[in-house]
C-alpha cells in the first residue's frame, strides 16, 4: 500500500507540475498578445473569418447562385441582411460565399509561394557563389515586371480560374519572399552555432535545414501573415477588372464589377458590403504581422 500510495503521489505531482506548466505557459501567452491590443483583435477577426469560411454554408441563408427576377436591387431587410444585387442574388450569402474563396486563394498561394520562396532564398543565400548569382538575376527579372502585369498576364495566358489564380499569386509572391529570406540566410550562416554544426562534419543540407532555417522562421511568419492580405487585395483587384475567378461564383472582387458597378449610387449596399469586407480583412492581417514582428523579433519586444 505504501508502494502504491508513494507511486500515486509521484503521479499526481507530476500531473500538478504539468498543469502548472500549461498555466504558466497560457499566463504567458496572454500576457504577450495582452500588450498589443491591436494583434490581439485582428487575431480575432482573422480566427472568426477562417471559422466563418469552414461553416458558410451553414451561415447562408439563401443560395449565392440562384437569380431571383422578383427581387432585383430590394435594400437590406430581414430577410436579406444586406439587400440583393442586379440579379436578385443575396448579397449577405454572397459575402459570406466569397469569404471562403477569398481566404482559400490568400492562404493557397502563399503557402506554396512563400514555401517555394523560402526554399529556393534558403539555398541562394546560403551556397552563395555561382547558384546565387543566377537565382537573383531570375529573381530579379521576375521584380521587375509590375506585379499587377505580371498577375495580368499569367491569367491571360492560363485563363481565369481559380487554380490559375493561385499559380499567378505563387509566381507573384515566390520572388518577393526569396529576397527576404536569403538575407536572413546570409546573416544566420555566419552565426557561431553554424560554423560549430560545420566543424562537427554537418553536411551542407544538414547544416542549412535543420540549423539555418528554423532560426528564421520568424520573418518567414511575418512574411507570410501580411501577404496574405495583400494576396486577398490582389484577388479582388483582378476580380474588379474581370480577371478573377469566373461569375457566377461569389467572390468579393466579382462583388465589386460588372452590373454592380451601374448600381453603385442608386444601390450603395452592393458595394459597401464588400468593400469593408475586403478592407477590414487586409487591415487585420497587416496589423497581425505587424504585432507579430513585435512578439517574434527579441530587438523590437517590448518597445511599443
């Protein structure tokens, strides 16, 4: 009894200390985001908007898709929170439709963009030499084209869908994120911990994947949190010209062209709906790598 009594108190402090770790560990977590009131909002909204994409058809209260002749441009009531378009479509299923793509398209490119980004910037700045050079010039070639051309013309080329759409972003976001990441390389490869992995027979993949590139996972966070704003802002800019995924698929960029631009004065909701949309969604992403950048970077933390 002794035995098991002393095994069952060894149990239950260990248990208690795990516990008080995980409560130490969320106090501290809280503590961080506390500080910045701002990242902690947008956080929020950008937790709320990935859950209200995963469940918008539950939330949907009309079909996006279907016309309704009878009920062309009604203002918002109970029964159409935010009105209907030219087309008699709900413009509240509509929104929360387009959310779903929007958030697919921002996050699908730049996983991959900022992936591709990440591996081919790791290995410039961290062979250097020859490989270097000729992955800048490629790079550079690339940021030399105006970004919206460039997404303009893969399109063009690929025609609009939504796979397209996401190729062009890769291609848009993978050079910008090379550039940015091969500075953190070239700086990181120089550390004392590197040359101490090199001088115990690391092999060159070793030393650059499992040494250098996880101490630069921060700047790649931060990278990849605003970009996914700017990759939503694009979509609707192409959408907005007729470039984007193809009608009748509600998207917040279609949203904001075609009829609905006719209609802008006389019905405002059609526009306004998603147009905040759109622009609270960039703010908050922006405003997450901001705080992230804070939280992440040991120079900044606790400066503001």
């Amino acid at each position: 009894m002794a035995v098991g009594g002393g095994v069952g108190g060894v149990y239950g402090a260990s248990h208690d200390a795990l516990l008080q770790g995980q409560r130490t560990n969320l106090a501290r977590y809280w503590a961080t985001w506390s500080g910045k009131p701002i990242g902690l909002v947008s956080l929020l909204f950008v937790v709320l908007l990935i859950v209200v994409s995963i469940i918008g058809p539950a939330l949907q209260t009309h079909d996006p898709l279907t016309n309704n002749l009878r009920e062309v441009l009604v203002g918002p009531s109970g029964d159409h929170f935010l009105g209907t378009d030219p087309n008699g479509r709900d413009v509240y299923s509509r929104l929360v439709g387009g959310a779903r793509i929007s958030i697919f398209i921002g996050f699908a490119s730049v996983f991959f963009g900022v992936s591709a980004g990440v591996l081919i910037g790791t290995v410039s700045g961290f062979l250097g030499g020859v490989a270097d050079y000729a992955i800048q010039r490629v790079v550079d070639a690339v940021m030399a084209i105006p970004g919206l051309i460039l997404l303009l013309a893969v399109v063009s080329v690929l025609e609009p869908s939504l796979t397209n759409l996401v190729i062009a972003l890769c291609i848009y976001v993978t050079p910008r994120t090379v550039r940015i990441v091969r500075g953190e390389v070239m700086v990181a490869r120089h550390f004392d911990y590197v040359e101490a992995a090199r001088a115990l027979g690391g092999t060159t993949t070793r030393v650059m994947f499992r040494h250098v590139l996880p101490n630069v996972m921060a700047p790649i966070l931060i990278i990849g949190s605003i970009t996914v704003g700017q990759a939503i802002l694009i979509e609707a800019s192409l959408g907005f010209l007729g470039f984007g995924v193809p009608p009748p698929e509600p998207t917040w960029g279609n949203m904001l062209s075609g009829q609905n631009r006719q209609y802008m004065q006389s019905a405002p909701w059609l526009v306004l709906a998603p147009g905040i949309a759109i622009t609270l969604t960039v703010l908050a992403f922006n405003m997450l790598g901001d705080a992230l950048r804070d939280i992440l970077d040991p120079r900044l933390r606790g400066s503001k």
